[in-house]
C-alpha cells in the first residue's frame, strides 16, 4: 500500500509509518523539538531490517511500540541510492523544478514541509557520486540542499517525513523505493554547479603512512584552527571544516 494521500483513507500514525518502512525507507524516531534522531541509528537498523519483511506482524508491532510516544517524529535515513533535493525557499524550489526541466526528470515523489518540498530521486552507487549539502537559506536562498550518502554506511543523511508534524505528501506515484525516477551523474553535477560547488567525485583513497599526526588533540590546539574560520558559514562549508580537523587528527575523537 502506497503512504496515505489526500484522496485516500486515513491511516493510523504507526499504519502510515509501517507503510514507508515497507516503501522501503529506514525509519527512524526523531525528537520533534531537536528534529535529531532519538537513537543510534545502525543497532536500530539492524532490528528494523530483521522484520521488514516478515509476514507475522513483527514489523507493525514494532513500529507500534517504537512511536507509542505520540511526541516522537519519524525520519528515515538516506544513504547512496538516494537522492533527495530539499527546498527551504521559492528561489531553491524554483531552481530544482528549472533542472528537472532542463533534464527531462520528474519526481514521482514530493514531501510537503513548512518551508518547501523534498524532491526524491534514486541514483546508481556504482555508476554515480554525491554527497550531502547544507546551507543558510538566509545567505543563500536560491541553493539547494542535498540529502544523499557517501556510501551505504557513510556521509548518510536523515529526512523527517510524514506523519511528522507539518509534514504531508504532495505527491506518490510509487509503489516502492524502487519505483523513483533515476537520476544521472550529468543531474547530480548540475545541482552542485547551481549551487556554486564542484562536481562531487569521489575521493582518491589515502596512501598507507600519508598521516604524520599522533597523539590525540588539544582543545587549545583545535581552537587556534577555528578562530581563523568565520562562523557565519554554511552548513555545508562547517562539514568541510569538521572533516579537515577529522583528517588532520587522523581520525581522533
């Protein structure tokens, strides 16, 4: 059964949640006054993907008990055979509805939020790279932010979808994950190049003994790097910030 829209009966919120789970999103719960999720997400995972497919009721059951708190959002997360185009403005839809023009795409999925819309697409990890995009729709209203995965374990993103608190479905032409347009490495480049960034390519892999660094890091060493970046940045360029420190510590905590 397809997530319920407006010409059809209403579910029940851990119907409507069971349904995407069955769409084949990840669910997840999200605290509606930090919109963070409310658990890690790979242990949870693990449990949701144990039941997904059972035909025994597990999977309700535990949707049921998991959002018996009426208080508790749902989100699903997004790795790389996602692609999903999120509008906080008029100018950022106007722009994804001026690409999807120009590359004959259609979404067969919108979500409706307070601000915009979520446009979701598929794309090929073998055949395609991307990774997530956050930005100050104050400084940059025409960008657009992009929920996608470094891979099927990395770089992933978290969406907050219905029944969430203002959350609806525009639109559904699916039946199934499945069943989302494709999009290709030409749509991918052209959101980055709209939104002023170079084409995502996938990284060249770290050469064995590159790292010189030992030892874990000081907080005053830290914070002599951070006061050299303004903190009126985009959430995209404070990413970039966190995994230079990341690799500069080589990976210390």
């Amino acid at each position: 059964m397809m997530p319920v829209t407006g010409q059809e009966l209403p579910l029940t919120r851990a119907e409507e949640i069971t349904d995407w789970a069955i769409f084949g999103f990840d669910v997840i719960t999200v605290n509606r006054n930090s919109k963070a999720t409310s658990t890690a997400w790979n242990p949870w995972l693990k449990k949701l993907l144990a039941v997904v497919h059972d035909d025994d009721g597990a999977l309700e059951e535990l949707i049921e008990k998991t959002w018996s708190d009426d208080t508790l959002d749902v989100g699903h997360i997004v790795n790389n055979t996602l692609f999903v185009l999120d509008a906080d403005t008029n100018e950022s839809l106007a722009a994804i509805e001026a690409l999807e023009t120009a590359h004959n795409v259609k979404p067969k999925l919108v979500i409706k939020t307070t601000k915009g819309e979520h446009h979701y697409f598929k794309r090929d990890p073998e055949k395609t790279y991307a990774r997530q995009q956050g930005y100050n729709s104050t400084l940059h209203p025409e960008r657009i932010d992009v929920k996608t995965g470094r891979s099927d374990t990395e770089g992933r993103a978290m969406v907050i979808i219905p029944p969430s608190q203002n959350k609806s479905v525009r639109l559904n032409e699916c039946d199934n994950i499945d069943e989302l347009s494709s999009v290709d490495q030409d749509f991918i480049d052209a959101v980055f190049k709209h939104n002023g960034q170079e084409a995502p390519r996938k990284p060249e892999p770290r050469k064995p003994g590159e790292s010189v660094y030992t030892g874990a890091p000081k907080a005053k060493e830290v914070g002599e790097i951070l006061k050299h970046i303004p903190s009126a940045l985009d959430y995209s360029d404070w990413l970039k910030v966190l995994m230079g420190l990341h690799d500069k510590f080589d990976g210390s905590d």
